[in-house]
C-alpha cells in the first residue's frame, strides 16, 4: 500500500477567500468544530487579498494543525482559488465552501459522508440553499439565472451558486478548467458520464465584508460560460466505461 496515499485524509475541505479578513478566522473554527473526529485536512486559500487575510489565518495554524494556507501571487479568482486548493489537497473527496462565511459549516460532513458512502459513479453532492440570507434583487437574479441554466444544460441543480458542494477530487480533475467553472461542476459531471446529487443546506447573513460580485457582472460572465458549456455538452462522446482486454 502506498504510504502517502494511506495517511491521506479523507476529507479535504477548500475554501477560497479575497479580503475576508474578518470573516476567514471564525469560519476555520466553525469547520475544525464541523469535522472534529474526522480524518481531514482544511486548505484556505487566499487570492491575494490586499487586507490581513493571510496573515491571520497563518497565525491559526497553532491553533487548528489541520489547517493549510495556500496564496495566490495574484489575484486570479474564485474558481482558480478553488482549482489550486484542489490540486494541493491530499483526500479523495474535496468539500468546498464560500469563504465569506454564508455557508454553514455544520452542513459539510452530511454531504461529504453522503458522497462516501455512495457509489464510485457518484461524483458529486451538492447543497442547496434553503431560506436565502440574500437581498430580494440577488435572489431574483439567481432564481432566473438557475432557472435558464437548468433549462438549457438539464444538470438537474436548483441552486449552482452555492459554495457548500461534496465531490471526488479525481472526477474534477478529469473536468475542462475555465474561470467560473464552480457554477457548471454539475453540468460537466454528467457530461463525463457521472451521477450527481443535492440536499437542502442551511445559508446565513453575510456578517463582514462585501460581495465580491454584482449581478450584472454575473449576467455577463454567466452567457458566455453558458454557451462554452453548451458547447461542450455537444461534442461530448462517452464510451459507458473503458476495459482493459
């Protein structure tokens, strides 16, 4: 057996944060507190926040010995945050959360253990916001943006946006990388011949900092990444399995 594999975690849990200063510190208590008892490392990664980000989850390290920090040299976005804290992590299966603190924690190891004990074909369990902390335009926005998406890739997801997703570190890898692809995981996943999932989790107030995105910039980024999938869903070949003879 290989030793680096065996005294891998089974759990990577990676959360992206850009000028979270405030929010960063609690919320890696709050997910040391989630999956305590639990064989699993946590990777913060910071995409290089111009506050005390990284500094002060550095200084967390004594305190949470399951923590990791990871920063970016420049900032590089959400879905390329996410990306290199996957490619650092040691576990098989990677839980990621929003970095500003909306998603709770306490729903994570529910979805992470869904995933392990499901089928091999079982790539992803993603959450689905329940009574969203959000303003009324944010939450008109998502619901269209869901709805159309929903309806032109047919991923089966009600709620692409949240952070708090459970999935095999291996399956994503197999996935096209381009920015925004956080919003399409499902999508590319069934592309690839996978089965996907998704429960109910809890959403909170943002309690510090800002959003780092606004709905028209979504909208923008959204019809573009939208007909790149599409594309993608229409040059896909699946062989049902590969064996080797």
């Amino acid at each position: 057996m290989n030793v680096a594999r065996a005294s891998a975690p089974d759990f990577s849990v990676v959360v992206p944060v850009f000028d979270e200063g405030e929010a960063a510190p609690k919320l890696a208590r709050e997910i040391a507190v989630a999956f305590a008892g639990e064989n699993y490392e946590m990777i913060f990664v910071d995409d290089a926040s111009r506050d005390d980000t990284k500094a002060r989850l550095i200084a967390l390290k004594a305190e949470i010995p399951q923590l990791r920090v990871l920063g970016h040299r420049k900032n590089s976005g959400q879905s390329r945050a996410v990306r290199s804290g996957i490619l650092a992590a040691r576990g098989g299966i990677i839980v990621t959360l929003d970095g500003d603190g909306q998603n709770d924690p306490a729903d994570a190891p529910r979805l992470a253990k869904t995933l392990a004990a499901g089928p091999e074909t079982l790539a992803l369990v993603g959450g689905e916001r329940v009574k969203r902390q959000d303003s009324s335009a944010k939450r008109f926005a998502s619901k269209v943006g869901n709805g159309v998406r929903k309806r032109l890739l047919k991923d089966t997801a009600k709620d692409t946006g949240c952070g708090l997703k459970a999935f095999r570190r291996e399956a994503f890898l197999r996935l096209p990388y381009f920015d925004h692809i956080h919003r399409y995981i499902p999508a590319l996943m069934l592309r690839e011949g996978y089965e996907v999932a998704f429960q109910p989790v809890n959403h909170r107030h943002r309690e510090t900092g800002v959003s780092k995105y606004t709905n028209l910039g979504r909208l923008k980024a959204s019809i573009s990444d939208l007909l790149g999938v599409m594309w993608l869903q229409s040059r896909a070949r699946n062989p049902q399995g590969v064996d080797e003879v």
